[in-house]
C-alpha cells in the first residue's frame, strides 16, 4: 500500500511538472515570437537607412539605393499614365 501512495504521490508531483513546463513553453514560444517581430522590424530599418544614405549622399548611392529609386520611378510612370498624360 505505502508503494502504492508513494508512487500516486510521484504521479501527481510529474502532472504539476508536466503542467508547470507546457506553461514556460508557452511563454518562451510568445517570447520568441516578440524577438522574431523586433529582429524584423530592425532589418527593416537597417534596409531603410542603406537606401536613404545612398540618396541623400551620405554614402555611394547603393544598388539597393538605385533599384528604390527605379521601382518609385516605375510606380510614378504608372500614375502619370492612368491619369492619362
């Protein structure tokens, strides 16, 4: 009998573990998320300042200058053109 509570004692002790550990995955998952999003957002703004260095001549004008400079002049060649001029 007393290995027979001892061993329900153990199970209830592992289930509170098992619990305690799927919440701290869960919360680290969300964790991770958050950093995925700043990482993310942080090369986006990395990407920005590239560009804008190369245009405004604080640094060579970059290929990746030059292809936003070209796809806003393309997006502006569209609009003239639906205005019909």
């Amino acid at each position: 009998m007393r290995k027979i509570n001892a061993m329900m004692d153990r199970q209830l002790e592992l289930e509170d573990q098992r619990i305690t550990l799927l919440e701290e995955k869960g919360r680290l998952i969300e964790e991770l998320k958050k950093q995925k999003s700043y990482i993310e957002q942080l090369e986006n703004e990395i990407k920005i300042l590239k560009v804008s260095k190369g245009i405004t001549g604080e640094g060579p004008l970059n290929p990746e200058a030059k292809k936003k400079i070209n796809e806003l002049i393309d997006e502006i060649d569209h609009c003239i053109a639906a205005l019909g001029y």
